[in-house]
C-alpha cells in the first residue's frame, strides 16, 4: 500500500493556476484527466467509468466526488465524502479536479520511485 508522507492535499485552492497545462487539461478534457487519475492510482478496471461519468453534468460531479476520496485515501488524506462532495460542486472555485489530478500523478511517481529501489 504506497501512502505519500501527507496528510493534506499538496495542492490548495486556486493553486492549479501555477501549472496552466493542469488547469487547461482537466477543464478542456475532464473525461481522460479523470481517467488518467484513475489510472494513476491503480484503479485500472474503473477509469473509463470516471471517464464516462464526466459527460453528464450530475455525474462528472459524482464521479470527481468518489475520485477524490479514493485518490485522498491513496495519498493518505483524510477526506471524507461530504467533503470531497462539497468541493467537487465548486469545482470551479476552488480547482478540486486540478488537485485530484495532481496528487494522483505525485502517487504514480511515487509508487515508480519505489518500484525503482526495489529493483536496484
């Protein structure tokens, strides 16, 4: 089980302006930017379900609610469901997307760098 040394999101509030291709990516493309999360995370089985689920409209905030607690719980975060709820129907306020996006590629890179040591 790979946990990232946190217990908060790396990423606050807004902070997704500093990378504009994150930004740009997860709001041009929400269907392969929740995929590639999903993906990122292991859940291999379900990231075109996450990817599927973007299109109508009830449903991407459904399903960047249920991502964003798997991903929070990969990484060690204790986001519960309202929350993550919350912030999934602000999404556009506070870039929780952008966040999800990006602490998923930071567990990726993580499980790389430890699959790297094991092999050295």
């Amino acid at each position: 089980n790979n946990k990232i040394m946190s217990n908060e999101w790396d990423q606050g509030p807004g902070e997704c302006c500093n990378d504009s291709g994150l930004c740009c990516y997860t709001f041009c493309c929400p269907c392969l930017a929740f995929k590639e999360a999903a993906d990122n995370i292991g859940k291999d089985d379900a990231a075109w379900l996450y990817c599927l689920l973007t299109f109508p409209i009830p449903f991407g905030c459904c399903s960047l609610t249920h991502l964003g607690t798997v991903v929070a719980e990969k990484a060690g975060i204790a986001e519960e469901i309202p929350m993550s709820a919350v912030k999934s129907c602000f999404d556009c306020c506070c870039c929780y997307s952008c966040t999800v996006v990006n602490q998923s590629r930071k567990i990726k890179a993580a499980g790389e760098g430890n699959q790297k040591m094991e092999r050295e």
